[in-house]
C-alpha cells in the first residue's frame, strides 16, 4: 500500500520539484544560484504558484463557510425537530445543504490539496537532495541537486531537521558538518513563527467574522488551540526547507483572510459591522446620503383630499 502510495506522489514530486527548479533560475538572475537564500526563495516562490492555482478551492470556502454561518439557526431547528432520528436529520440536513448550495467539506479543500503538496516537498528535501537521490524534476540534472545540497542559510542545509540533530538519526546531517545548535534554533525559531500564524488566522477568523451567537464559534475555539499545538510538536520532524513552504503559507492564508473580511464581510459581525460603517463614512465624504428604508416605511401618509360632491340644480336653487 504504502508503495502504492508513493508511486501517486512520483508525478506530484516531479512537478513540485520543476516549479521549484523553475523559481531558482528566476532568482539566479539577481543571486548567487548557490546560496541557500536562493534556494529559499525558490520555496517561496513555488507556494505563491500553488496559493493562486488553488485561489477558486478559497473561494469555495469562503461562501461555504459563510453559508454554513448562515443556516446555523435552520439547523438547530432540524436538530431539535429530529433529535431522536439521526436518519432523518441526516436527509433533512443534506436536503438543507443542497437547496442553499452548500458544500459542508469546501472548507477543508485548500488544507487537503497543500497535504499531498506538502508530503512531495517533504520526500525532495528529505529523500532527494538530503541523500542526493534525483526524485522528480532533477533526475538527470546532477548538478543542480548537488548545488540544492550544499545550500544552506546561517550554515544550515534546507534539507536539515530537529530531530535530525539527536543521536545518529541523520548521517547525512552529521557528514554535511552542520552546527547542530544552529539547526535546532532555527528549527524551533520556524516552528514558533508557524504556530503563532496559525494560531493569529485562526483568531482573526474567530475575531472579526463569526457571530457571538454562532454556535460554531466553541469548534473554532478548539481549533484555535489544536492546530498551533499539532504543528508545534509535529514541526520537529520537518526540514527547514518544509518548514519554510508552510511558514510562508500560513502568512499568505493570514493576508488573504483579512483582504476578505475587510471587503466582504459575513452579515451580523463584527466585521460587518466595520465594513458597513467605512461604508457609510466613504459615502458622507462624497456627499452621498443613503436613505433608511425603515424611515421610509415609518414615515405616516399625508392625507387624502376629500373632493367636493357635485351638487344638483335644483338643490343649488333651494
């Protein structure tokens, strides 16, 4: 199973692998090709590739979540209308999501397309350029791997890892020379900067675009803690050059978040209620009054006028 497995990954590996390849020629133009800054740029650059392949996954999830926002209060009806039949709650809910158009699992989309991504790097650095094997893109390109391996910033490989640094976990890290006490501080330095963007994306979510009454609120609660924690403990295992790719993404899922709860806001929070006051304070600053459609319906109707009656001939002669 588990070479199954890996064969899927060998088209993703190769494509990873050329993007990254890609962005290194790019930067070469400005830096040395075999400085490991460069290298790190090419990391950045190949998650700016996948942020904008996977932007319409982001917008699924947007309108998902925000649907799912919406329809809290119909789903606490069914739930409390069908609280003894799981059966019918279950169609009655499905039923609910297909009327409104609503994809309960969009959200997790973005997280689970970056996983196998994420795994492919994982396997290049740890794999490919750490035991100098050409997987995917540098197969036949020697030279370009050897460089990828030799790379480092403040001395440390791109390939290199926490645990690498205890005991002999990693030969190939103890034959490269590097200063354990260096990888293990810019190990956790990584892993702290990755655990707090999480954790800040998550709280901006929580924050500004999530109604107090909403009852997915306590679930974003947890998550608010659970993520930071799984990556702060799991992030020891990852190379710097992984820990990079998802440092960088967290900061790009951050800036994209708060572009979208700026700009268009869920009704009914916090944001929202931000948003429609910049709106209205654009619109004083131009001149332009918007009428209240409660006052307007408030407003009393003036009076009719009674017309006169026509009166006949002879009552007008008596």
């Amino acid at each position: 199973m588990i070479d199954s497995l890996l064969a899927l990954l060998k088209p993703l590996e190769y494509a990873i692998s050329a993007v990254l390849v890609f962005w290194h020629s790019v930067f070469s133009f400005v830096l040395d090709p075999t400085l490991g800054a460069t290298w790190a740029l090419a990391i950045v650059g190949l998650v700016v590739t996948v942020r904008i392949l996977i932007i319409p996954l982001f917008v699924k999830q947007v309108k998902s979540q925000r649907n799912l926002q919406v329809l809290q209060p119909r789903m606490k009806e069914l739930q409390k209308k069908y609280a003894g039949d799981r059966e019918k709650l279950g169609q009655e809910m499905m039923k609910l999501y297909k009327e409104t158009g609503t994809n309960p699992l969009a959200s997790c989309f973005p997280i689970l397309l970056q996983a196998p991504i994420f795994f492919a790097l994982f396997r290049v650095l740890q794999y490919g350029i750490s035991q100098q094997q050409p997987l995917g893109f540098f197969n036949g390109r020697e030279e370009l791997l050897t460089q990828a391996y030799e790379a480092t910033i403040f001395g440390v490989p791109l390939w290199a890892y926490f645990l690498g640094t205890i005991g002999t976990n990693s030969p190939e890290l103890i034959a490269s020379g590097a200063d354990f006490s260096t990888v293990r501080i810019m190990t956790l330095i990584l892993v702290v900067f990755m655990s707090a963007t999480t954790f800040l994306t998550q709280r901006q979510l929580l924050v500004k675009n999530m109604a107090a009454d909403n009852p997915m609120a306590q679930q974003q609660k947890i998550l608010l803690y659970v993520f930071p924690f799984i990556f702060a403990v799991g992030g020891v295992g990852f190379p710097i050059g992984v820990l990079i790719y998802w440092s960088t993404t967290n900061v790009w899922s951050m800036g994209q978040q708060f572009w979208i709860i700026r700009n268009n806001p869920t009704p009914g929070t916090p944001a929202y209620d931000s948003w429609e006051k910049r709106k209205k304070e654009k619109q004083a600053k131009k001149g332009i009054v918007e009428e209240d459609p409660k006052a307007d319906e408030q407003k009393p109707e003036p009076p009719k006028r009674q017309q006169p009656k026509k009166k006949s001939r002879k009552k007008r002669k008596n």
